[in-house]
C-alpha cells in the first residue's frame, strides 16, 4: 500500500491557510497544521476528524525557530517524508511609514519574512534525504505594487516572494520545487477586520484615486477556494516542471504587474 504523502501548512487555523490545510487532508495527505491560535487549532483538528481527514495540529510562532526545528523533526520521525509546504502564516499591520512603531515593522518581518524563513529552511532539509518535494508561499500582489499605509506589509512579503525564488533555485538539483502564490484582496478574517462597512469593499473593487488604487477589472473579491485551487495547481503533479514562479491571482488589480 502507497503512503500518504505528508503536508504542512503554516497559518493553518483561518483563512486561506485553513483553506489549504482543509483541502489537502481531503485529498488523502497527512495534513500538518501550524498556527499560534490554539482555540482555533483544537477545532480544526476536531473537524478534521469528524470528518476521518489525516491530519495533525501543532502550536508555534512561526518567527521562533527553535520550536519551528522541533516541529519539523517530530514531523519527519513520525512519518519519514515531507512532501508539501504551504507557508501561509502572515499578519497585516497598517500605518505610514513616518507614524510606524518599532513593534509593528518586526512583527510583520518576524511573521511574513522570517516565519517563511524558518520553516523553509527546516523543511527542505528534509525534502533533499528524499529528493522531492513542493513548496508555495502565500505572498502578496502588494509585493510587487506600492500600497499606501502597507510598506511593512508589502516589503515584507516582497522579501519572502524573492527568498522563495531563492530557495527554489538552491533546491532545483535535489527534485524540489518553490513557487509562489500572490493573491490581490480576498475575503478572509484578516481582510475582513480592515473593511468597516460593506461600502469599503465596493471602495476596492471599483478603485480608490486617493490611494492610487485601480480597482479589480473582474469587479469582485477573490475567495479563499480562488487562492487555494492555483496552490493545489502549484502543488500538483501538473506543475512538475514549474520553479520560481510567482502566480498572481488578484482579478486583474496590479494590470499584470510583477
């Protein structure tokens, strides 16, 4: 009998990360997931059985390293493979450059930059003893188009948008591949706290001159199910001869900007 390939996914517990995490397990993988909400964590977990999906939860900050490594090794001693990482893990803070905190630029670069960082590198020491593996980080289409109020946040995953490209080329030569998946707006728990009313999200969709936003040409907000299919795609035997790629998946907002 074939083993189950073995996934993990960073910033499981809501949004596009659970999205993933929830749409992997469907498809027969041991899904891994990683969060620092521990509440949220427990009832995945608990769907996932409900649902008799494979499937672990694990608690950690992505930004600390060390418990990072124990995760992964635990990981690989128990199943002996890692096929799959989804770093989706980030956090959004907003404000000028010019009013900024200290606390607020190195929490974003702490999550969004080096979390991808650290549980990269731990997993594609594994991925090489096998000489296989896939890898997509959640980026940004702020990555690659001046956002006001969201330098933290755009340069940060601009940082992990390049390291991901990196690291794809460093593990080309071991099977490994390492692509990118840069959603424009989408509705998630984490959007959703920045809309104060449904008038906002109209406010993106048809543009915003004193922002210097454009809209989105195919008028509405992505779904989390828009954003995971193109990492599925990315993950899957489909793409086996795409690396480095950055798929931008944003309704048109950055006019094919990279």
């Amino acid at each position: 009998m074939m083993e189950k390939k073995v996934a993990i996914v960073t910033g499981a517990a809501q949004g596009m990360g659970y999205e993933v995490f929830h749409a992997l397990a469907v498809r027969g993988y041991v899904t891994i997931g990683i969060d620092i909400q521990e509440e949220k964590l427990q009832k995945i977990k608990d769907i996932a059985e409900t649902d008799h999906l494979a499937a672990e939860t694990f608690y950690a900050d992505v930004s600390d390293s060390t418990r990072v490594n124990e995760i992964i090794d635990q990981v690989y001693k128990t199943y002996g493979r890692i096929d799959v990482l989804v770093n989706a893990a980030g956090v959004l803070s907003l404000g000028e450059v010019t009013t900024l905190s200290d606390e607020d630029w190195e929490r974003t670069f702490a999550v969004n930059t080096n979390g991808v960082f650290h549980v990269s590198r731990a997993v594609c020491n594994r991925m090489k003893e096998n000489k296989q593996g896939a890898v997509v980080t959640i980026s940004s289409n702020a990555a690659s188009v001046p956002r006001t109020s969201m330098a933290a946040y755009s340069a940060s995953k601009a940082a992990s948008l390049m390291f991901t490209k990196c690291l794809g080329l460093e593990m080309a030569s071991h099977g490994i591949r390492c692509n990118i998946v840069s959603p424009g707006a989408t509705d998630t728990e984490m959007q959703r706290a920045f809309w104060k009313e449904e008038a906002d999200i109209e406010k993106g969709i048809k543009g915003i001159p004193e922002q210097y936003r454009v809209g989105i040409p195919l008028q509405k907000i992505a779904s989390t199910t828009e954003i995971t299919e193109a990492v599925l795609f990315l993950l899957s035997d489909s793409a086996s001869h795409i690396t480095m790629n950055n798929i931008v998946v944003d309704g048109g907002a950055t006019l094919g900007a990279q």
